[in-house]
C-alpha cells in the first residue's frame, strides 16, 4: 500500500505526530464535504463525536489502509485545515493585505517576495 511509506509517523514532544499525504486530505475533505450535502449534519453540530465517527466510517470505506481514527487523527486533521483556513482568510481579506491575490487555476496565494518578507518578519 502506498499510505505505509507516506504517511510515516514522527516523534515530537506530544507524542506521534501523522504525516497526512494529498490523497488522504483529498478525500477527507471530500467526505466532509459530503456530509455536508446530505444535510445529516449541519452547523449546529459542529465536530462533535457522532461526526467524527460517521467520518471515520466513510474514509475506511475509501481509504481502507490508512487507518485514519475520528481521534486522535480526524479531529486533529479538523483543527489544521481550520488553522491554515484562518491564516489564508487573514492574508486574502484582512487589512493592509491588497498586495496579496490568489491564482485560481492553480490555487494557492500569490505574492511578491519582499511583500511576503515583510508580512513574516
């Protein structure tokens, strides 16, 4: 299987830490998308437990040897994708941003160097 190689594990100081692969967010987001869809759940339930399960269920459907568990991996894996969603909105819409744009066709951020270079520093 190619998740073996892939998605090797990494020490930190938490513990282990999941290395994700395009495919596996591929079809993660896929399946939240979804859930979404078929209405079963909706804002309101936010990412609570059942969610998480029913996620866990789906993706042993499509990815049956990645082993991914609704915790610690899927709820995990949430909280990134909403962290880095945050930090995209922030560059796109927030203040003194107008130098920032986005490249639709191959979607991600674009920006002049010494743009970015002052936006990290």
């Amino acid at each position: 299987s190619g998740f073996s190689q892939s998605s090797v594990s990494s020490q930190n100081s938490r513990g282990t830490k999941r290395k994700w692969v395009l495919e596996e967010d591929v079809a993660f987001v896929s399946c939240m998308v979804n859930l979404h869809n078929v209405g079963t759940f909706n804002a309101d339930t936010r990412f609570n437990a059942s969610y998480l399960n029913e996620l866990e269920r789906m993706l042993e459907k499509v990815l049956p040897h990645a082993i991914l568990k609704a915790k610690p991996n899927l709820n995990s894996r949430i909280r990134t994708l909403k962290r880095d969603w945050a930090i995209v909105y922030d560059i796109l819409s927030g203040k003194d941003n107008s130098d920032f744009g986005s490249d639709e066709h191959r979607q991600f951020v674009v920006v002049k160097d010494a743009v970015w270079n002052s936006y990290i520093s």
